[in-house]
C-alpha cells in the first residue's frame, strides 16, 4: 500500500479510502490511486483487512437445497449483488437444523447471513445467534426477522385472473410442498383472485416443486380447462403429463407457471408465467445485510423490516 501511494503521489490513508470504495476521494484522485495498483500488481489482503477491520468481508447462505431453479437462480443473483459490494459468499445446507447451520457460518466468522427460501419453513428468532445478522427469503413479516419475499400471492393473483379474463369458468391449482411460505402465500393468492369472481376454489393438487410431481398432478386434471402451477418445473411436468392422456396445450387446457425460468419461453408451447425478478430481490436483500453490518460498525443497525419485491405476469403461448 505504501508503493502504491508513492506511485501515484498520495497518502497511504487515500489508497485505503480508494480500496475500501470510500465516496471520500474525487474521481481524478481514485483514477491515478487505481491505475499505480494495476501497475503493481496490488491486491488488498482479505485475511489482513480482516485482521484490521474485524470484519471477514464474507456473507454466509443457508439452503435446504440448491437443486430447485429457484435456489440456485436465488444464490446466483446473490453471489453477483454481494461480489459488487466487496464481499464473498460461504454456502451451508440444512436440512432440518438451521440453528447448526449458522453455528458454523458463525465458526467461519462470517460478518451475517442469508436464510434463502425454504429453509425460512425451519428458522425460529430462537435460532438466531447472538451478533450473527441476517436476512430471511421468503418468511412471514411478523417472524421477528428482516425478511424479503417476492410478491407470491400478488403474482398467483394476477395468473388466475390472466385465466378467468379468457373465459375459463375455474382454475385448477398444482400447489408446492406443505410448510413452504411461497407455496401457501401462491395458494393464498390464487384463492383470493377465485373468490373474488365468486367462484368456487376446486381440490388443488399438491406437488413438491419438481418436473416429476407436475407430471403426476396431470392424472388427477383431466377434466380440468386451465391450470395455474405453483412453478415452471411442475408446469414443465404437466404439459408432458397432459400429452401422454392425449390432452394439448393451450387447445385443451390452458396452463401457466410461476417463476420464469430460462427455458421458460423455449417449452412447447412457450409458458405463460409469473416473472420473479431474481436480480431485484439480491439487491434488497443484500444491500439490507451489508447496510446493518457496515452500519452497525458506526453504531447504527437497521431495524427489522418486510420488504417485497414485486412480480410480473408473462404471456405466452401455453394460456389461451
């Protein structure tokens, strides 16, 4: 560090301002600091900035699984918004034990946390570590947490109503795993949009997020005229479960998912769905976690707050 303030004719404290991103440097001043640390070659220690700082610049993640789209769309975007903050990620599964969980992000010194998706169906404010801030996805705004969430039942709302606007006298439902706050808020949306056309909600079918399970629920939907999944993947599932009964989509029944998944508009036929902004929802949730961490050094932690991030429907060809 003392090089490369020499290079570029400054002091050791405004190289520290430039390489801790500080707003304190005006931009001719940061432009020639950078350029001397790309000529020498300089790379800011993380273990010594930790040392210094008392801060690991590290965020841990807690997940039941990364094979969901949701999951690992969820880590991806979360890995992208932290790296642009300074900061690494540290991933840990749990499978029925967040509170082990967060013991070993705390024994890695992780500076906080981020409980993604369903892994909040486990998370009780009694888990929580003393010191150990976190961010909970996709968790009731009363838990006691910071939480963020995708608007679920406003999108599962707005997929039923797509539905009974092109005439369909009902919507099914292909429901995701009991115990799942996005599942049972996507529930909540759909039966709220069916009651407020004064129609009558049918059975719904439950599912377990996966391909295999929507293309079990097609047995049991035979009769049914337009179908909104609780995901893409279960959606993916039905239409090939409804083809093998001789049933086509959109010409027999309509169907639309929730989440838009990559392939989304490559499915035959291309899927109608229910647009999570996976990249939006990082941003909240990481600038949250670093503003409560970075705050808390000055003396100033960020209450717990619910924040959700809005959805948007998709039209495509799979609803008619």
């Amino acid at each position: 560090m003392a090089m490369v303030a020499s290079r570029a004719g400054v002091s050791g404290q405004t190289v520290s301002r430039v390489v801790n991103d500080s707003p304190r440097v005006d931009p001719a001043t940061r432009a020639r600091v950078e350029q001397a640390m790309a000529e020498l070659g300089y790379r800011p220690h993380r273990a010594a900035r930790a040392l210094r700082t008392g801060r690991s610049q590290t965020l841990g993640i807690v997940a039941t699984t990364l094979a969901t789209v949701g999951n690992s769309r969820m880590l991806q975007a979360t890995a992208a918004a932290a790296e642009r903050r300074g900061y690494a990620l540290m991933v840990v599964t749990a499978v029925d034990d967040v509170a082990a969980a967060f013991e070993r992000l705390q024994d890695q010194g992780v500076d906080g946390a981020i409980v993604l998706n369903e892994a909040s169906a486990l998370t009780h404010a009694s888990d929580q570590p003393e010191g150990l801030r976190l961010v909970v996805v996709d968790a009731a705004a009363d838990s006691g947490f910071r939480t963020v969430s995708s608007d679920h039942a406003g999108g599962a709302a707005a997929a039923t109503h797509h539905l009974l606007q092109l005439g369909h006298e009902t919507v099914h439902h292909v429901a995701g795993p009991a115990g799942s706050f996005a599942a049972a808020e996507r529930e909540r949306g759909w039966r709220e949009s069916l009651q407020a056309a004064r129609v009558e909600a049918p059975p719904i079918v439950r599912g377990d997020w996966s391909a295999e399970s929507g293309h079990a629920a097609a047995a049991a939907l035979e009769q049914a005229s337009a179908v909104f999944s609780a995901n893409d993947q279960m959606a993916l599932g039905l239409i090939r479960g409804l083809a093998d009964r001789g049933r086509r989509v959109p010409d027999d029944v309509s169907v639309i998912g929730f989440d838009d998944v990559p392939d989304a508009a490559n499915f035959r036929p291309p899927l109608t769905t229910i647009r999570q902004d996976f990249a939006a929802l990082a941003e909240v949730i990481v600038s949250s976690l670093v503003a409560d961490i970075e705050g808390a050094d000055a003396g100033a932690g960020v209450d717990a707050v619910s924040r959700v991030v809005p959805t948007d429907l998709i039209e495509r060809s799979s609803t008619r």
